[in-house]
C-alpha cells in the first residue's frame, strides 16, 4: 500500500502552487462601531488564502505598528504581505482583492486604497505628492489610476514584508523629531516609515479605484 507524502504548511504557501499569504493586522482601542463589524464580515479574502490575523488593542499607534510587523516577520513562512485594517475603514466587499491584484502585476512595496481625511471642511484625499502637495481627483489624478505618492495614510494597506529587511528599526514612529529655532518639526508614523521606505528605493502607491469610506464613530460622519 503507497502512503502520501506528509504535507507541511511550507508545501501549501510557498512554491509553483503559492496561496496568497497575507497577514491582517487590525489597531483598535477596544470596542469597535458596528458598522465596521458588519463591512469587515463581508470583505472578501483573496481565493483559497491563507490569511492569519494579529491585533494591537489600545496602543500607540506607530508603536502597534512596528509591534505587529515584527510579529508578522517572525511568522514561518513569512506571510508575503502585512495587511493594516483601521478600524474605523468601511471598506467595499472587493478592495483587499482588487489590492492584492494590484499589488501583484504593479510590483509595488506598499499600496494603499483611496480614502479621505475626517474633516469639517471639503474632505481632502490623503494623496500627497512632493512638489504638489495634497493631490486632487480630475486634476492631479484621475479617479481608478495607481498613482505613485509621497505620503498616504496605512489604515487599508498591503505592504511587502520583504521590505522590513531593508529598514531599521522602529519601522514607525511618531512624534517630534527636532526642535530648530524653536519650532518643532513633528511626523506621523506612517510619514516616518514611507521615508524609510523611499530611501531604500521602494515604490509607494494609492489605488484610486478603491474607496474606502473614513468612519467618524463619535459624530457617525462618513468621509
């Protein structure tokens, strides 16, 4: 009588017949809105997947950040991708799928998906560019383009978690970081780690095609 091989979990996610490997990192406070709950269970993985989840619950956020992509580079095998999840994102049942495609043909280190500052005024996307500034829907970028960026938000992103192999340590980072005639020039973490990322020659991009709604939980103003 012939016995199957044994098989490993290295047989099944890594190799000519890879499953996606993402790793779902989700930053919270605690409780969170239920309307996230209800657009979280509909979002689609990317077919047969394996896809581990982690959680960093009422950290500071660049601390959870470089917490959880540490955790992530631990993991053997090493998930392909760090997926971060805000959980205030509402995000369409389609846009981990529709990024990871993205991510796949583009050859991009991170990319994000389209969403919008909370704020009172006109909200602004977080799409900025060096030398433009804050970009534009119809004038800097046309809504469905990937476009390379300067600085976006990481609360719907893919990241490669081979770049953490070219960065130091902390991976994130926020606060103040130099004080010059007495003004202090301050950063957010997802500012501090796509610098890190540009040094090292990564491409940093927004999917425009994917929106993601910005839930604001204390007024339940949507962006």
């Amino acid at each position: 009588m012939r016995v199957a091989p044994e098989t490993k979990i290295e047989d099944i996610t890594i190799g000519s017949h890879a499953r996606p490997h993402i790793a779902q990192c989700l930053l919270t406070l605690g409780m969170v809105p239920i309307e996230f709950h209800i657009a979280s269970s509909r979002l689609q993985m990317p077919m047969n997947g394996a896809t581990p989840s982690l959680y960093a619950k009422g950290m500071e956020v660049g601390v959870a950040r470089s917490y959880l992509a540490g955790e992530v580079c631990k993991m053997q095998p090493r998930p392909k991708y760090l997926f971060f999840f805000g959980d205030d994102m509402l995000p369409p049942w389609d846009g981990l799928v529709a990024l990871n495609e993205e991510m796949e043909k583009g050859n991009w280190d991170m990319l994000t998906a389209l969403y919008y500052i909370k704020q009172d005024e006109v909200p602004t996307p977080l799409v900025h560019r060096d030398g433009i500034g804050w970009m534009k829907p119809g004038v800097h970028f046309e809504v469905g383009e990937v476009v390379w960026v300067d600085l976006t938000g990481l609360d719907f992103t893919l990241i490669r978690t081979d770049i953490f192999d070219k960065i130091s340590q902390p991976y994130f980072k926020t606060g103040p970081t130099e004080v010059k005639e007495g003004v202090v020039s301050s950063h957010t973490e997802d500012a501090w780690f796509i610098a890190k990322v540009k040094e090292v020659g990564g491409k940093v991009g927004v999917h425009t095609g994917i929106r993601v709604a910005h839930l604001d939980s204390k007024t339940g103003s949507i962006y």
